[in-house]
C-alpha cells in the first residue's frame, strides 16, 4: 500500500528527527542515517520491488538493525535477519455524514486531544515510556495526539499524522483494556477531528481485528525484520 508506506515513513522521520537524528528519502526508500530509536526502524521501502542490497546499502547494518519491507517482499535472511513480526496495512476510507462533536468510547471514555504538556506527560507516562515520542512532538502542526482520560489520567490513546493523501494512525493503546475496548472510541475521536479524511496504519493480532471491527479493510501485509 503506496500511501500507508509513504505516510508511515513520514512519520518516522518526524520522529527521528525530534531525537536529532538525520534522515534521507529515496525514491524508493526512506533511510535513518544513525540508528533509529527503539521500535522505530532504520529504513522503510516505499515501493515493492526493493533491491535487499540497496536497502542495506544506506544504514547501519550492525546489530539492532530493523527494516520495514512495506510489501512483504524483501529476503534479508542471507544477509542475518529474521523476521521480527508480520503485520497488515489496514485503511478506512473517508466516511460520509458528520461525526458527533464529541464522541465517547464504548465504556464512555472521554477522548479529547491533548495539548498541555501536562497532558502529554501523563500520555507518554501512561504509554509506558510513549514509544520514544518526544513532547516536542505535540507542537507539530501534522500531528494529533488523542487520550481517553478518567480525570486527570490517560487510560488509552492514538496518534494521527497527517500527509497529502492519508491521515496515519498508530500508537494506538489502553490502559487495562483491550483493543476492542479502544479503537471504536479512538476511531470516532479521530473522525470527529478529521472529518473526511481517509485513515490508515498497521496492525497485527487483536488489535487488527479491532482495527477490522472499528471499519478499516486490511490492505495488504508487511513485515520488519532486525539483525540481532
């Protein structure tokens, strides 16, 4: 999936960058010139059909190194990867009518976006650490972070990114809850603020079945592979 690849990568250069890490897109690849953080990969193809070795070419190859092949299509085993996980593309595509104002979750959660640095705080707290998400984050103007809060504190949440075609989605979490609990309620939070927008991301296991129920199609696998 062209689009979801393209807004995927995107983001992860947002994210790199916010950790003063240099970054290059390709015409067919997007590449972090150190490593990456955490969860975040050191390249992303942006088509099928990627060469391995001009996907290895530009990064880091020593240990801990991670690619997300987009289509499912690269070998990197000869080269001393393995697969860490398998996952699906899954896209929504931009509902008619208009979104309540303000959507509750399905045990009446209150999503709202977050936009103190207090909030984001006890975003990032209750994201276990927040994926290596940086506050500064929160002032990017492509960018929404959302929270289902109890008072004060996040008991679930979303990220949306914002590029020319699509609306990314991802981080999507629950404190205590399970996916099937989170995504209708992150899903009308999310259209409400972006009405008419096309969505996608990635999911894998229950939280793309969730993904399924709350409306989004899967488009097509991928995968990321790590050096260990």
């Amino acid at each position: 999936m062209l689009a979801g690849a393209h807004n995927n990568a995107q983001w992860c250069d947002l994210v790199c960058r916010s950790h003063e890490i240099p970054t290059r897109f390709e015409d067919d690849l997007w590449v972090s010139l150190r490593r990456s953080p955490p969860w975040y990969p050191d390249a992303v193809t942006l088509r099928p059909g990627v060469p391995e070795d001009a996907v290895l070419a530009g990064v880091d190859v020593s240990a801990g190194c991670s690619v997300k092949d987009s289509f499912a299509d690269l070998d990197l085993e000869p080269a001393g990867f393995r697969v860490l996980f398998e996952a699906h593309w899954v896209y929504r595509p931009p509902r008619p009518g208009r979104p309540p104002a303000r959507p509750g979750g399905p045990d009446g959660l209150d999503w709202r976006e977050v936009t103190t640095s207090e909030q984001m705080q006890a975003w990032i707290a209750a994201h276990g650490g927040g994926g290596n998400l940086r506050p500064t984050l929160l002032d990017h103007p492509l960018v929404t972070f959302l929270g289902a809060f109890e008072g004060d504190a996040v008991v679930a949440g979303a990220v949306t990114h914002r590029s020319p075609t699509v609306l990314g989605v991802s981080n999507v979490f629950g404190v205590g809850l399970e996916p099937a609990q989170v995504w209708p309620g992150a899903v009308a939070a999310i259209a409400a603020r972006h009405p008419g927008e096309p969505l996608v991301g990635y999911e894998e296991g229950e939280s793309l079945e969730a993904a399924r129920a709350a409306g989004f199609a899967a488009a097509g696998p991928l995968r990321v592979w790590v050096d260990d």
